[in-house]
C-alpha cells in the first residue's frame, strides 16, 4: 500500500512579514498563486527507513520526522518538479506534502490542518519561508489575509484560468532577507500598503501591477529579473509580470500559451494556474 500526495508550488508577488515569537503564529501576509507543478510525496512499506528525493537534499525532510517525532520505517519519495531556492515555495511543498502522506499511510487521524501547523513549524525552524504553507491551502491566486500556521492565520482564494510562463536565474537565499533588519523594515512597510489595496480589489490585473511595483520599490529585483520583465511586458499578449518573492525568478501571466510561445526566452518554462490545490492520489 502506498499513499502519495501532490502540494503545488507557490510564488508571492508581494508580502509583509509579520513576526511573533511564538512559532505557529510566525509568518506573513502577503498575495500569490499556486501552480500545477509542486511536490509529490509518495510513502510507500519498506524494511528500513529510506528516502529518495530527484533534487535537493533531505532537510526539510529531516525537520518534519524530527518533530513528528516518526521513528517507523517505510521509504519517502520524493518529486520536486520546480527549481529549489527560487521562490517556488519548494521547501513548503516538500513539508506538507510529506506531513499529509504520513498522516495518511500511518493512520495518525491528523486534521489537515494540524498537518499544516506542522510543516510550517519545519518551515519556520528552518527560515525557509513564513507563509508559503497556508497558501498551499488555498487554490488560485491567494491572498493571506492574517498571518501564521493553517487554522491561524488566514487566506481568501480567487480562482481564474490563465497560463504561468516562468524564468528563474538561480537562488536566493531566504534567510538572508527575512531576518535581515533593513529588509524586513522596507518589505514590510510597501508590502502592507499594497496588501490594503489589493484586499479593496483582487483583481489578476491589481495583483500583477502591485507585485512589479513591490519588487521594484523595495530593491529586490536584479538586473537580468528585471531586463526579462521589460522584454515579458513588451508583448501585447502578456498581461503582467514580475518577480518572484524570495527566488531570482520572473514570472508572467497570459491567457494564451501561444503568448509565451512566441517568446524568444531560453528555458522558459510553462504551466497554469492551479485551482484544484492539494491532491490525494
């Protein structure tokens, strides 16, 4: 017997971080959506405890065992189908999905929502990201409205049928930005106004015209993020862009794969939006 589930990857446009010493209400407000690619965790009987990822290392791994307190053997696997350290909300993906399999090939008869609280307790013991988890709740685009864990903070989801073309130019480190003091002050401050202004009208076109203008306003973009999102906005077929909060990655909307297509960007990646959120399979 085997039990496998899919989280889907999540890209922030635009966020506030919203501290708290205790962990489950650690996080941060913030908008953005999910994709039809994630992460698939597959548990399946084994003799020993073993583990199979296709890219990445075990740590976040290690982190949800460690506080799930599992010392049964069986063996994980698995499928991270989106670039690691590049804003795709990975490591989220990868706790969740593993917390949710467990919960289900072991019978611990966990709410999915104390299945969440877990993964982003992992989340924030690793200072791999604060909202990614809730979010992976949710459908579509997303926006966290209170901050914190599953069953503490909360979401709204608004779902659209659109295609996502991204382009990533490597990692950022998160840790780097979210515990710096000078980052965490700026992205608060312009994360909060946008935050208010999108909550009065969530349109598609308010959140991609927000998350370009967060990105630019508190000095995150790089060079080569922000050249591609002149060249993505240069095509009348695009409706929007920006960069992906934390990673070196742009991402663009279209409601055409042909837009995309069209495009003279190498490796640019394609997918949609994803409005079906978590999947047991």
């Amino acid at each position: 017997m085997c039990n496998s589930v899919f989280v889907p990857g999540h890209i922030t446009g635009f966020f506030s971080i919203e501290n708290h010493e205790i962990s489950l209400k650690n996080g941060s407000c913030g908008a953005g959506f999910l994709l039809s690619e994630g992460v698939r965790t597959t548990i399946s009987p084994a003799d020993k405890l073993t583990v199979d990822v296709n890219r990445g290392d075990e740590t976040v791994i290690d982190e949800v065992l460690g506080i799930m307190d599992i010392e049964t053997d069986f063996r994980i696997s698995q499928d991270i189908q989106l670039p690691i350290g590049a804003g795709f909300g990975t490591s989220a993906a990868s706790a969740l999905s593993l917390t949710l399999a467990l919960n289900e090939f072991l019978n611990l008869g966990y709410s999915q929502e104390l299945c969440g609280q877990i993964a982003h307790m992992a989340e924030v013991n690793l200072s791999a990201g604060l909202g990614d988890v809730i979010a992976q709740t949710g459908k579509g685009l997303v926006l966290r409205t209170q901050p914190g864990a599953p069953g503490i903070g909360e979401i709204k989801s608004y779902e659209h049928e659109v295609f996502v073309g991204y382009k990533t130019f490597g990692k950022i480190k998160t840790a780097d930005i979210i515990q710096d003091p000078h980052h965490k002050r700026i992205i608060s401050e312009v994360g909060g106004k946008y935050l208010n202004m999108f909550e009065g009208e969530p349109t598609l076109e308010n959140f991609l015209s927000f998350s370009n203008r967060f990105s630019h306003e508190t000095n995150l973009m790089t060079d080569e993020v922000e050249n591609t999102i002149e060249y993505f906005d240069s095509s009348s077929d695009i409706l929007g862009s920006s960069m992906a909060m934390l990673g070196n990655t742009v991402f663009a909307f279209a409601y055409n794969e042909d837009a995309f297509k069209d495009l003279d960007i190498e490796d640019l990646h394609i997918c949609i939006l994803n409005n079906n959120g978590i999947v047991y399979d």
